[in-house]
C-alpha cells in the first residue's frame, strides 16, 4: 500500500485526486440562494426515487446546492452524441479519427450538456413547485437558480476531466463513486440502529448477499475469454507462437447503469407536472407515470432492466469492433486456430462478443434490480440491497486499483531503464 508513495508522479496524481474530491465535498454543501433547504430535505425523504437523484449528486440535491443537479446533464448529452454517432456518418468518421476525433466529440458533449442543464434545472424547479416546497421566484431569482445549477454542472465536468486528466481513475466515474459513499456512515448507522432481535436473520441475509453481490461483481468485472491466436515463423527452425485475445466479459464496465438510472427516473419526475396540466391525456399520462414508475413497481424495474441490457450491447458495441481486431490479426500474420483470417474471423469475433455480452448484460440488468427481486421474491420487507451503488462503487475501485497498478508497472521498468 505505502509502495504508491514512493513514486513523486503517482503520488501528486493521488492528492489532485484526493484534493478535487474534497472541493466536491464543499461544493455539495454550497446551497443555491433563495431556497429553504429544511423543506427540500423533508420532501426528498419521503421521495424514494428523488432519493435516488440525491445519492448521485453527492447528497447536492438534498442541500440544494450548486451541484444539485450532479453529472446527470452530461450523461444525458454523452447519450446523445453516442446515439447520434452511430447514426451521423459525420459524427462517425470523426469517432474513428483517434485522440483528435473524440476530443472534438467530448467538446460537442460539453456544448450539449449546457442546454439539457437548464431544461433539467427549470424541471426541477418546476416540480419542486407544484408541490409547494419552493414557492414562486420571480424572474431575476429564477435566472439565478437555472444559471446557478447550470454552472455547479459544468463544474463538475470540469473538474471531473482533471482528474482524468492529472490524476487517478476515470474523473467522472470517481465523482459519482464519491457520491454514493458519501452517505455510506449515515446509511450504516441508520441501519445499526433498526437491528433487534426479531429481524436478526434480515440482518444476516443482508450480510451474507451484500458479500455474494461483491463477489459476483468482482469476478465479472475481472472474468475474461481468451482466444487463441497464432503466428507462424519462417526460418531454419519453423516455429508456431500462440498469444491470447482476452475479451472481458463486461465491455461496458458500470457506463450502462449510470445510462439507465439517468432515463429510469424521467418518467417519475415527469409524473407531477403532468398531472398539473389542464389536458386530461396528459393527466391520465401523468397518473399512469405516477403508479407504475415508483421502485417497487413491476414495470418500473422492467424497463430499468431492459435499459441496462440496451445500453450494454450499445456501448459494447462501440468498444469492441470485430472487423478492426480482425484487420489487424491479420496484418501481423495471426490467425485464430480453425478459423480463416478475413471475414470468417470477423463474423467468429462478433458471435464471442454477442454471448459474452448476453450473459454480462443479464447479470448487470440482475444487479440494477435486485432489491425488487429480494423483496418480491425472497419474502423480505424493508430490506433493499444497492445493488446499482454497490455495482458502481466495487467497479470504480476496480478500475482505480487496476490503473495504479498500471503506473506503477510503468514507473518501476523506467527506474530500471535509467
């Protein structure tokens, strides 16, 4: 542990990372001025799913604060512009151009994620009202909010893209990780304190799935198919060498339950304001949001299963490409055993990933659902297991731990070499 100090580069990485994390952490506690936080505090206790939207904000939503609305506008604007680079020729000849080309893709996402920011602040706004825990704000304090939220989002971006950048992990996923953990101390002793005699054995199944959960995550996060790729030698001596093609089983890593969460929550967000409408479609609509789209609902943890399972064939599908791999195993002479270079190993490659992905993509869906599974299933009330936090948070270290090593590695063969 302590062998991470010992190189000055990853240890200044380290405290930028641990440094914009606090600012993170005073952020958060930053609140918009204008509001009362007591009653928004009050409100979103009783809200599971804007409970939810607070987790993911770092507890922001709660305080109102500058970052209220968390990431969410530039997971929603990275959405987009992924949709849109498979169906924008355009947009995908620029996917393909390397460093240059997603560095322009990255900067279309900042563009888009100050527009879906303001619409996201005057929703929240909206909704907050029609339930009367944020009266009427004239015209210049309502500005002020919008703009206010919209810059705490842009700030988090940025900052998350110098942690990327100067420091340690994925900047964005490690602000999210933040977040959630965040609320890890008031959420144990919140639940240490529910613990008596008679729901013990909650208690211990709580324990003994939280356990199996880490386990199943970590073993498919780190569980990989290897292929068989040889290459053959010319010389006195002809000799065969085989390497491995290593195929993860989860491509997507945590991105398709970040996707998810941020669309599984419109509809219930949506389910006041349409109800507040004077159109009788759009109040039906509104009650309909309102009934089947709350946590414990059937429909509600379908489509956020369907959701995870889309978004982890779409974002596969954009890391992994079978024709690419395929080009260059054949330009440097390899061949799958068995199967010719060209077309046919293309068509093996895409059939591996297809599999692989199903079984990860139902395991990812299985985990983004698995309080309602618990408790439709296993007969237990009250008791939910995060498994969308715990999936991120174990996934996040993962990737984090997986990276320092990686520095390391690198750092110890350049103090060889010199």
């Amino acid at each position: 542990m302590l062998k991470i100090f010992k190189f000055p580069e990853l240890r200044r990485k380290i405290f930028f990372s641990l440094f914009i994390i606090v600012l993170f952490r005073l952020f958060a506690h930053i609140p918009v001025p204008g509001v009362n936080t007591d009653v928004i505090r009050q409100f979103i206790q009783g809200n599971a799913l804007l409970g939810v939207f607070d987790i993911f904000s770092g507890g922001g939503f709660q305080n109102f604060s500058i970052v209220t609305l968390g990431l969410n506008p530039y997971i929603n604007a990275s959405i987009i512009l992924q949709l849109f680079t498979m169906l924008v020729p355009s947009l995908e000849e620029l996917s393909k151009e390397g460093e240059s080309g997603r560095e322009k893709i990255n900067t279309y996402t900042r563009f888009l994620t100050v527009p879906l920011a303001f619409l996201q602040a005057y929703g929240i706004y909206f909704l907050l009202n029609r339930q009367g825990v944020i009266n009427n704000l004239a015209t210049l304090q309502l500005m002020v909010l919008i703009f206010t939220m919209t810059a705490g989002t842009m700030l988090l971006t940025w900052i998350g893209e110098l942690v990327s950048e100067y420091g340690v992990g994925n900047g964005i996923s490690l602000l999210i990780f933040v977040g959630i953990i965040s609320r890890l101390p008031l959420s144990i002793t919140q639940f240490l304190a529910t613990v008596t005699a008679e729901n013990i054995f909650d208690v211990i199944l709580f324990g003994i799935l939280s356990l199996g959960v880490i386990a199943a995550v970590v073993l498919v996060n780190e569980g990989t198919r290897n292929i068989p790729i040889e290459y053959g030698r010319t010389g006195v001596r002809s000799q065969k060498v085989t390497n491995f093609l290593p195929i993860k089983i989860n491509q997507a890593g945590v991105i398709p339950i970040i996707f998810a969460v941020s669309i599984v929550m419109v509809p219930s967000l949506l389910a006041a304001p349409l109800q507040a409408t004077p159109y009788p479609f759009l109040q039906s609509l509104g009650r309909f949001f309102a009934l089947n789209f709350t946590q414990n609902a059937l429909l509600y943890n379908v489509f956020y299963f369907l959701l995870v399972f889309g978004f982890t064939y779409f974002y596969t599908s954009i890391q992994f490409n079978p024709e690419k791999i395929s080009d260059d195993i054949k330009k440097r002479g390899g061949f799958i055993p068995g199967i010719r270079p060209g077309a046919a190993t293309t068509r093996y490659l895409r059939g591996v990933i297809n599999k692989i992905t199903l079984a990860g993509g139902v395991f990812l869906g299985l985990i983004a659902i698995l309080p309602f599974i618990v408790q439709t299933f296993g007969g237990v009330s009250n008791f939910a297991v995060g498994g969308t936090g715990l999936l991120i948070v174990v996934s996040v270290v993962l990737e984090t731990i997986r990276q320092v090593d990686s520095l390391m590695t690198t750092r110890s063969y350049h103090s060889y070499l010199d």
